[in-house]
C-alpha cells in the first residue's frame, strides 16, 4: 500500500518529465507539417507549379507574387496565407479545390491578381473578397457553380478593372450579381449553356475596354437571350470577342438584328474565334458587318453572292485564316469575292491557298499583303505576283514567310516594280545561296530573311535597307556595306566577331545572340559610329579581365554602349574556373587581370629585397664568414683525410705537436719577428721557414696551428690589414669553436699599440678574448723589454712551466 501511494504521488511528476516529449512526437507528425517550397527568385516570385502540393506551402517571407498552379490543393484555410501581407499576385489556377473557408484570403490586403479559374468550386462566397480592396484582376472561370450567388460578391472590389467568370455549368446571370463592378478593361463571360439572362445585368459595366463571350448555346437555342446580353456590351470603343459559335443560317443572325444598338456604326472591332461559318450566314450578315472576320470555317459549298444592299467601300481589312473549304471542287478561288476584294487596304490569307494572279489583280487598294503559311514555291509566287508586272502598285507590306521558296534572284526580279514596297518578310523559306547581284525596290527599308539556310552575305542585300533581319541563319562572316542600316539582326549564326562597324556609319541597334561569339573589345565598339543597342547575350563568353570589366561597365550605365537584354543571358564559357558564372557576378582579382605587371613588380620586389639583404649581409661580414667557414672546413676535410691515409699506412711522419707556437704575422713586420723573435728556448713555427712548397698555404696554416701548442699574433695596423692574417686569426676563431683549444692558446702581443676596436668587429671571439686575456705590449724603451721577453717565455711555457 505504501508503494502504491508511492506511486501515486509521482505519477504527476512522471507526465510532467514526459509531457514536452510527447508534444514534440505530435508537432513531428509528417501529416502536420506544412509544406515548404523555396523556388523563390531575387524578384521575390515564387513559381512553385507542379509542385505536387496538397496544401499551400510556406515561401519566402515578403514574397510578391505566389503561382500554385497545377497543383492538387482541395482546401485554403483561414492559416494558410497569414504572413503573406506583401503578396501582389495569387494563382491557384488547375487545382482541386473544394473549400476556401471564408477568412482565407483577409491576410492579402495588398493582393491585386488572384486566380481561381479550373477548380471545384461549386459555390462563391463573398465574404473570400471582402478585405480584397486592392484587388484589380479576377479570374472564376472553369468552376462548376451554377449561378454567381450572392449581390455581394463583388461589393467591396472598387478597384477590379479585369473579371473572368462563367463555364459550361453557369445556367444563369441575375441583376445584382454584379453589383459593385462599375468599369472593367477587360470582361470575360463563358456562358455556353446559360439558360436564364436578366436584360441589363451588364449593362452597367462602362467603360468596357474589351469584352469576350462565350455563348455557343444561346446563339443556337435562345436567340433572345444571346440578343439581351449582346445588347448590354455593344459599344463602339469596345473590342469584341465571340468564342465557341456555330452560325448555319438565317436564324444565327437573328441575335445581331435583333440588337438595336448593333449595327455598323456602333459596332467597330468584332474578332471571332473557332467560328463553323456556312455561306447563307455569311451573306446574310455582310450587310450589318464592315469590318473583318477572322478564323472561320467556310462549309456547304455555296458560292460568294453579293449583298445587294451592303455598301463595301467601308470594308478596309479582309483577314482569312485556317479556312477548311469541304467541297473544294465547288470552291471558285477569289473570283466571286472579287467585289470585296478591290476595296481592302489590307489582305491577309494564313494557311489556306494559293492566291492566282486573277485574284491578285482583284486588289486595287491593296497596300498590305499577307501570305504566311502557305504553299508558295518559287513558282506558284510567279503567279501571285503576275511575273512581276508590277499590278500592286500601292503594295508596301509584303509578307511571304513560312512557305516552300528558295530563289532570292527570282524574288527579287519578281518585287523589283513595286514602286512603293517598303517592308518585305520572306522569313522561315528555304534560302540557302544568296545571289552576287540582285535588283530591289528602291523603296525597300525592311527585310527579313531570318530562319533559312544562308552561309554568306552578298552584296545582293539592297542599300537602301533600314532594318535588317537575318537572324538563325548559317553565317560565319557579315563584310556586306549597308550605309542605311539602322537596325541588324544576326541571333542564331555562327558569327566569331562582331561585323566591322565602318561597314554601317548609321546603325543604332545590333542584336546578335546566340553565335560563337566569345569576345569584342572596346575599339569595336567604338568602330559604330552611333550604335547605342546592343545584345550579344547567350553567346561562349571568355571572361577575360578586359572583356569582363567592359561588360560590366555597360550593365551599370557606363558604356558607350547600352546592353539591353538581360544580364542572366551573359554566362562565362571560359576560363574553367569561371564557366558558369554570370558575367555580372565575376569578380577577378589584380593579380589575374595584371599577371605582367604582377610579375614585374615581384621581381622588382625580389630584386630590391635581393640587394638589401646583399647589403646587409655584407654589412655584417656574413660573406667573409662563409668564405672562412669554407676554407676552414676545406682544410679540415683535407688535414682528417691525410691522418686517416697515415692510419692507413701505419706511418706516424710527424708528431702530433712539432712547435711550441705558431706565429701569424704579417709580411711588413717580418723584420721586427726575424730580429727579436726568435727564442733559442722554444721551437716557433715561422711561415717563412716552415711551411711546405707546394702545398695549398690554407693546408699550411691549418696544419702549422694544429701541431702548434700555442699561437702568436703579432698585432699591428698592418696585420689587420693583412689578408693571410686574417686568415690566421679565423683558424684560430674556428679552434675556439672546436673546443680543442682555451683562451690560453693564443697569446696577443701588440706590436704597436693597437686597440680591440681596430681589430674588425667580425673577429668577435677574439675581441672578447682580448677583454678577457691579458695581451704583451711591444715597449720601445730598451729597459722595459727583459720584463717583455720573461713574460713572452711564461707564456709560451704555460703557468705550471713558469721561470723561476
């Protein structure tokens, strides 16, 4: 019982010990945790698409723009956004969601684009947007809800100028479901099976900068309907759009005619899109339409009839686009549309067919001419253009890109009367030769050879060219002169160098990505008389210091120079310690960029440091120390190696010790040492006398102090002058290291008098000795000498020999 109360009691205290633990087992749960996603630029965007995310994720603090796009989120709760303050733009475009709980999006009130379009939303709610007053575009298209709901929804949205809403699951729009949205640049209205529309209900949006409609199911069922809702966006500012329409008949038009304020005077853009189009339709609405269809699809092979009643002076644009003719054997070309066709300013036929040159002849006006994607060959375009004839002569836009031609001579020969061509696009042809000499237009400004084949420049390009476009070619050279160019474009070749800049005293802009382009120099630049565009980004940089610092001089402002595309485009190709690195982010240190004068200014150091240590060496005598060490240790060498060969031979030829002392004098005093010096007592070693012919004089020496017991110096001025002397007194300084002799082996007598500061300071053992030993004197009174000469003797015998 008492164990159990125990127990009892510090049951609290265990929970307590294990309360943080558990705690931190339940915040580590992986379903918990927030997900986090660090695709964040220096921009603050964060392109966090396919992501896989099944919840918002955590970004970087202040980021601006937030795309979740693609993504499998089902739910944004009232948590997930806290923190994101500063987010101008929200996507959440092609997720699953189901439930935004109302306070999601409160956090947001700097929000200005959210997009929630291709979702599961079955519902809108209005208290999503209410703290959303900065919000300026909307998208809620692609959610399957069936009526906008509340009048609320977009009551606090003042600032909304583009709403996007509607899908195929939208049956009905009621007044008030817009109440608030007052102007808008752009409305967008997917609405292909609304069923129940409350005239007015958008009607009150003005001013409308562009409108787009999707109504495929009213203009088929409910003409009515579609008649109202046309009627509330007519006006003649507005750009309209009309998606999704199949007109078969005279009832299709019924909308249009039915709609007051629709007609030609008030209606002035109209663009349709995946429109299924017949004849009778086409007939019966060219008398409510002076404008421009665009992209239809021309079925049961009627002919073009002429509405009696229309006046088609007014039309100025004829743009026909990807038409599908069915019954093509029914088709009679252009023939019958000849009446529209001599009125036109502007004529483009995209993908379609050919144009004869009947049909061409047609266009009397014509002044802009398009026939991109076509089936044009070298010679089909004989047709088009009559042989060149000239018919079109008030032709100055000519667009012939994306077909089948090869031959600029027969181009140019064919556009050569055009009088008035300005501007000529033969771009993504099959150029591959250019041609020595060919005859343009004198008015041409504008050509475009870009996406061909061509491997040189030739001087058929005209002179009267303003803007130049022969960009994704095969060129390796450009020595063409163009006088009037202004403009040139050369991205996608295989250029190594910029073009000669003498070549184009008046070009402005040169673009020139994507080449082999490694390197150019400032003189190259300045060779451009007035060129003030430049980009020359993605090409094999080499991050030379030069080059480097003049790129990084135009990023900032300071070339003569503009470097227009982006900085990121310019990444190092070499050297290998660089490759990769943005050209803007290098930082090359003064010893790479001046290797050569890094190197000169070293070798100046070394030398400079080289001749001060050279001084100082000498300054202290270190030269003349080596010198004796290595004679010293040369005739040490020589003196063990003579013993050692002795030992051999087992020949003693010399006692160790054969004089008493070895006297080192010099040559000037040799008469004082032979009239004084000599000492029937004492055996002395004299140069003179003693030492062997033919042996090297450092042996001599060595050998002369090594069987000596002592050593004599006769100190003068001219010993200390004296270079054998020194030598002498060096042997005897290296005795002393050697430990073999005491300070009493060398016995000092002074000549002259002579202090210790006349002996060099290099001597400094021996200068300490002479302050430690007691040295003779030469006296020069004649009563004086006896006691010199008793001492000299005492000297020579040593203290335990001492007279008497």
């Amino acid at each position: 019982m008492k164990q159990t109360r125990g127990f009892r009691k510090s049951l609290p205290f265990v929970l307590l010990l294990f309360l943080p633990c558990l705690s931190r087992a339940h915040r580590s749960n992986p379903e918990d945790e927030k997900p986090s996603c660090d695709r964040c630029d220096r921009r603050l965007s964060c392109n966090c698409t396919y992501g896989g995310f099944t919840r918002v994720p955590t970004v970087t603090d202040g980021a601006l723009t937030l795309d979740l796009s693609f993504n499998n989120i089902s739910e944004v709760t009232d948590d997930d956004l806290i923190g994101h303050a500063h987010l101008r733009a929200l996507s959440l475009h092609g997720n699953t969601l189901t439930v935004i709980q109302p306070s999601a999006f409160d956090a947001l009130w700097n929000l200005e684009e959210l997009d929630l379009s291709n979702n599961r939303l079955t519902a809108l709610n209005h208290t999503w947007f209410q703290k959303l007053g900065a919000l300026q575009k909307l998208n809620l298209v692609g959610n399957p809800y069936r009526s906008l709901g509340s009048s609320l929804l977009f009551q606090g949205l003042v600032r909304l100028r583009k709403l996007a809403f509607g899908s195929d699951d939208l049956v009905e729009l009621r007044r008030g479901h817009l109440t608030g949205v007052s102007q808008l640049e752009e409305l967008t209205v997917h609405a292909n099976n609304l069923q129940r529309y409350d005239a007015g209900t958008l009607a009150g949006i003005w001013p409308l900068g562009r409108v787009t409609l999707s109504l495929h199911g009213p203009f088929l069922n409910n003409t009515a309907l579609a008649s109202d809702l046309l009627g509330d966006v007519s006006y003649p500012e507005t750009p309209m759009v009309l998606l999704d329409l199949h007109l078969i008949g005279n009832e299709s038009i019924q909308p249009f005619r039915e709609t007051s304020t629709f007609d030609f005077i008030v209606l002035s853009f109209l663009t349709t899109y995946n429109l299924s189009v017949s004849d009778e339709f086409f007939n019966a609405s060219r008398c409510h339409f002076s404008q421009q269809m665009i992209s239809h699809d021309v079925s049961d092979g009627s002919r073009w009839e002429r509405a009696k009643e229309t006046d088609h002076k007014n039309i100025d644009e004829f743009f026909i686009r990807d038409v599908v003719i069915l019954n093509v054997w029914k088709f009679v070309s252009f023939m019958d549309l000849g009446f529209l066709l001599q009125y036109p300013r502007r004529v483009s036929v995209i993908g379609v067919f050919l144009l004869p040159c009947n049909s061409t002849r047609l266009l009397k006006n014509l002044q802009y001419l398009d026939l991109t994607n076509n089936l044009l060959t070298d010679m089909t375009l004989e047709q088009t253009l009559c042989n060149g004839d000239g018919t079109l002569k008030n032709l100055r836009v000519l667009n012939f890109s994306g077909n089948a031609l090869k031959s600029l001579s027969t181009l140019s020969h064919l556009v050569a009367k055009l009088d008035k061509l300005a501007h000529l696009d033969v771009s993504r042809n099959g150029y591959n030769v250019m041609p020595t000499h060919c005859t343009w237009p004198s008015t041409l400004q504008y050509l475009n050879i870009s996406g061909s084949k061509l491997t040189e420049v030739t001087a058929c390009m005209p002179k009267t060219l303003q803007v130049l476009d022969l960009s994704n070619n095969d060129l390796q050279t450009f020595l063409v002169d163009l006088p009037a160019l202004r403009e040139l474009y050369l991205s996608g070749n295989k250029l190594q160098n910029l073009p000669n800049g003498s070549k184009f005293p008046n070009l402005q802009s040169l673009t020139i990505q994507s080449n082999t382009l490694s390197i150019f120099h400032d003189s190259e630049l300045k060779s451009y008389q007035r060129l003030t565009n430049l980009q020359a980004g993605q090409n094999k940089i080499l991050c030379s210091c030069e080059f480097v610092n003049l790129l990084q001089m135009s990023f900032r402002g300071q070339g003569a120079v503009a470097l227009t595309d982006e900085e990121e485009n310019y990444i190092c190709d070499s050297p290998l310690p660089l490759q990769g690195e943005q050209v803007g982010q290098v930082h090359l240190s003064i010893a790479y960029c001046h290797q050569v004068l890094v190197v000169c200014v070293c070798c100046g150091v070394a030398l400079v440091i080289m001749v001060v240590l050279v001084v100082v060496l000498w300054r202290i005598h270190a030269f003349w120390y080596v010198k004796m060490t290595w004679a010293w240790l040369k005739a040490k060498r020589s003196s063990s190696s003579r013993r050692r060969r002795q030992n051999r031979d087992g020949t003693d030829s010399e006692p160790l010790l054969c004089y008493d002392a070895f006297v080192s004098y010099s040559e000037r005093d040799a008469s004082w040492v032979e009239e004084y010096l000599p000492l029937q007592a004492f055996s002395l070693c004299l140069h003179k006398r003693d030492f062997l012919p033919g042996q090297w004089i450092v042996d001599n020496i060595m050998s002369a102090m090594e069987r000596s017991r002592r050593t004599v110096f006769i100190l003068s001025e001219n010993f200390v002058s004296s270079d054998w002397c020194r030598y002498e007194l060096d042997f005897s300084h290296f005795r002393l290291f050697d430990g073999k002799d005491d300070g009493d082996t060398a016995i000092l007598i002074l000549l002259e008098p002579l202090s210790k500061d006349d002996i060099p300071k290099r001597f400094c053992k021996l200068r300490k000795l002479m302050n430690s030993t007691t040295y003779l004197e030469w006296p020069q009174e004649e009563e004086k000498r006896p006691e010199f000469w008793g001492s000299l003797r005492n000297a020579l015998r040593g203290d335990d020999e001492e007279e008497p």
